[in-house]
C-alpha cells in the first residue's frame, strides 16, 4: 500500500542510486552550502529558539550552532583521509594479496530529532550521513516548533529534496515515515519511543542508532574540590533549565561533604541566574505545559533546600535542590529533565556503586574526586555511556570522542569520525595477484599437506 512519504524516500533511493551524492566533491560542497545557510540565517535561528523555550543566543551558539559549524568544518577537512581506503593485514591464508577496509554510504537514511536540542540533533546527525555519501531526510522535534520550522523553511527552500530534505510533524508523520525502507535509521528521544523505532526498523532489517537518555549520577567524594564541583554541576544542570540529556540527573554525596556542597550550589546559582532566576536571560524555559506538569509533581516542598518556585502562564522553574531524597522518592523513579536536582546520601561508595548498578546503565556518569583509586573503581564497575572526572556535560564537545549511551541509554554513536562510520559500511577486499596459487588449497588432501596446513595454521 502506498503511503504518505514513499515518493519522497523513493526519489531520495534513486538518486542515491546515481552516485551523485558519493562523490567527493559533491560531499564537501553540500557541507559547505549548509554551513553558510545556517551562517547566514543565524539571525532567524536565535528568535525561533527564544519563542520555543526562550533560549538565549549565547546558549544556543554555544550548545547548538558552534557544535554544528566546528562539525561541518572538521568533516571537509577530514573527508579525504575518511574516505580513503584503510590497508590492513593480509595474513599468510590469502598470501600473496593486499586487504583494504573501504568505506561506502548505505543510501538513504532518516534522522528523527529530539526538541530540547533542536538544531544540534536534527542536523549534526545529517551532517554525518552527508559527509560519508548519503541522501538524508529530517523528521525534527514536533514540540519545539518554531525551530522546526526554521530548519524546514531554510534547508527545504535551499536543498534538492532527492538529496536533503525535511519533514515536519509528530506521531503520524513519524508513524507513516517509518512505513518506508530506509537504509540506517538515526533516532535521538526517549527509551519508551526508542523501541517503537527498533520495532518498525525491523521491519526492513534497517539497523538503527538509538541516543536516549536515563538517569546520569554525579557522586561526589569527600576529597573533591566543592566549589568547583559547585560551579559545574550548576552549569551542567541548569544550562537549558536541566532539559538536557547528559544533564546530572542526580548527586550522590558523603553526608559530612553534603551541607558545604549545597551551600556552593546555593551561591553558584545566585552567581550565574541572579536572586531570581526568572528574569536571566541565561535560564530557559519548559518546552510544553504536559513536561511542567510532570516537573511539578517531582518538587516534593519538605524536601527543597533551593527554588522550589515555579510560574504556569511563563512554564518557568527555578532551579531547585532538594535534600534529603532517597532512592523511592517518586524524582528517584524517572529521567528528571527539567531544573530540579536532588540529593541522595551516601555512607559506603561500595554500597553507592551497587545502587547505581541496579538501575539502568546511565547515559553520563560523573565523579568528583581527586583519589584515582576511587575514579578507577567507579568507572571500571559502573557501566555508562560516557562521562567526565571533575566536570559535567562537555565530553560531547570533544568530537573525537564518540558519543552515544549503552543499554536501556542508546545504542550505536557519532560525532566527527564515529558519525561518519555511523552513516557508512566498511567494506572488506582482498586483492590477490595471478602470480601462484599455494598447492595445499587443493585435493587430493594428503598428509603432507594436511601437516603443513597445520603448522601455518597454527
Ligand atoms: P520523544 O521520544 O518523545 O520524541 C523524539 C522524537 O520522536 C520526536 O521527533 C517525535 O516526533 C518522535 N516521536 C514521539 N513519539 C513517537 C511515536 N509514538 N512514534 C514515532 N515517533 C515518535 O523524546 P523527547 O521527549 O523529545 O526527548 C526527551 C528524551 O530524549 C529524554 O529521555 C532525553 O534524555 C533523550 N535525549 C537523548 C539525547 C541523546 O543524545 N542521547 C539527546 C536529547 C534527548
């Protein structure tokens, strides 16, 4: 049965089929014209974002434009040395011959966007499936709608849709899209959406990436340096009012180290959002009245050391501590994702670790500490996607690391090369000469050969 998209995924398949997008030139081209478009729209892109969740300029070049420009940048420089062909060992079964690792595009794929990160999550993924030779189609975040819509205008009115295109709109759209055979599908949200992926990626053998999210600790030892600790997790927490994946979904301290932390955080908030944080330019807002709703509920007021306030008609929430949580508190049983940061006790780092360990494998861990005994020890027994020691969130500026979770937080990963392997296939030749054939290939299977078969074997 025909459905909605299929001409449009249909005419992307054919033209991958010419080659066009394969070639080298046309890669670095494309890359470059979506670097100046967005370059030259930048202006529209910071007021659709304020009206979404009124995110400032600063943050989103920060977190958003400059992530996407150094991405494009360092695919174009390193295109040539990406693309080429890796020589690998030969071994003595196939001598004498030369063994190569080629990359190749894999066609067409989608790549379905989260809102609390519009433009990076959208387009960063792209920008990998173009640099390594694919057509793309974007399906952005529905509920950030604004910036959806600035993407679509821009790149659909400046873009071949056989080659790049965008298509906006939610659960339908989404639904009647993944009806379509796509050759990788890229999905960024939620665990519970991520399996309606997999499920209808499996339908076609499409392989998939999945970034999703969970609860990311930050455990802090008694050794660490509190204030920096402070300033970090604050920047970490409430930069886009806590609506960021690798955001600390939650501390774990000493108790004798907790009070002086809170009182750091305290000071670091009024520091960086003013005594009322409502009115800095620098703290977002709650992208949908459904998330404040959900937000709401976790402020347990017995517990709240910090905030604790909130405004309906402007969805703002302060940034908010809260003290005293355990592990069955109702803000224990969920991904967080919003400004609202508890704080659970700990006695024995054996016992903190076990805790985390019955829970799903977080997206980010981080640890504050100065002992390498303890960071060892935390990082070999917890398994995580990845994380930081003495800081929060920034180990996914660094793209020559990948980034992606592992477990019930993703699958699959990307950012500067890993995106690019991403988005290709690696594919296995052997080149053999005509020269001579080795004779104990062939029958008949004597002793002698099958002795020295043996030796050479091993
Ligand atoms: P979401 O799963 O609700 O939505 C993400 C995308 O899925 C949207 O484009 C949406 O239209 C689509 N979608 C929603 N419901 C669907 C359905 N039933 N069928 C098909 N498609 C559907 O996620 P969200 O609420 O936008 O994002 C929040 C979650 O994403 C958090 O858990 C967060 O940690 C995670 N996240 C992860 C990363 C990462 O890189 N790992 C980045 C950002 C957000």
């Amino acid at each position: 049965m025909k459905n909605r998209f299929e001409k449009t995924v249909d005419n992307q398949r054919r033209y991958f089929n010419t080659g066009k997008s394969k070639e080298l030139s046309f890669r670095k081209s494309n890359l470059k014209k979506l670097h100046s478009l967005i370059k030259n729209n930048e202006g529209l892109f910071y007021e659709a974002i304020y009206k979404d969740f009124k995110k400032s300029a600063y943050d989103t070049y920060l977190t958003e434009l400059g992530i996407i420009y150094h991405e494009i940048k360092l695919a174009i420089k390193r295109l040539p040395q990406w693309t080429g062909r890796q020589k690998k060992n030969t071994g003595l079964i196939n001598f004498p011959g030369r063994s190569y690792l080629v990359p190749e595009p894999l066609g067409t794929c989608l790549v379905i966007g989260a809102w609390n990160y519009p433009y990076q999550l959208s387009i960063l993924p792209a920008v990998s499936a173009m640099a390594a030779g694919n057509t793309v189609i974007i399906k952005p975040s529905e509920l950030a709608k604004n910036t959806s819509g600035i993407m679509a205008k821009t790149i659909n009115s400046n873009f071949d849709p056989e080659f790049l295109h965008i298509i906006e709109g939610g659960v339908e759209e989404t639904t009647a899209l993944l009806k379509n055979k796509f050759d990788k599908i890229f999905y960024t949200g939620s665990s519970a959406v991520g399996k309606i992926i997999m499920k209808a990626a499996s339908g076609h053998l499409t392989p998939v990436v999945l970034e999703l999210g969970g609860k990311s600790p930050a455990i802090i030892m008694e050794d660490a340096n509190i204030k920096m600790a402070a300033k970090r997790i604050v920047y970490g927490k409430f930069i886009n009012a806590g609506q960021t994946c690798v955001a600390p979904d939650y501390i774990l301290i000493k108790k004798e180290t907790k009070e002086r932390f809170i009182e750091e955080v305290k000071k670091q908030i009024i520091e960086v959002h003013g005594k009322n944080p409502i009115d800095s330019e620098a703290f977002a807002r709650i992208i949908t009245q459904k998330h404040f709703n959900r937000l709401t509920k976790l402020i347990d007021g017995s517990k709240v050391v910090a905030g604790g306030k909130y405004v309906e008609e402007d969805k703002f929430i302060a940034p908010t501590l809260l003290d005293n949580v355990g592990w069955d508190d109702a803000v224990m049983q969920q991904e967080i994702f919003g400004p609202i940061l508890p704080i659970v006790e700990f006695d024995n780092l054996d016992d903190a670790i076990s805790k985390v360990k019955e829970r799903d494998k977080p997206l980010a861990l981080y640890i504050f500490s100065k002992n390498t005994k303890d960071i060892n020890k935390i990082c070999k027994e917890i398994s995580f996607g990845g994380g930081m020691i003495n800081d929060t969130i920034l180990h996914l500026a660094n793209a020559d690391l990948p980034f992606g979770g592992v477990g019930y937080s993703g699958m699959g990963n990307y950012h500067g090369k890993f995106g690019f392997d991403t988005f290709s296939h690696h594919k296995s030749l052997i080149y053999k000469t005509n020269l001579f054939e080795p004779f104990i290939k062939f029958p008949p299977y004597t002793k002698i050969k099958f002795k020295i078969a043996k030796l050479l074997m091993g």
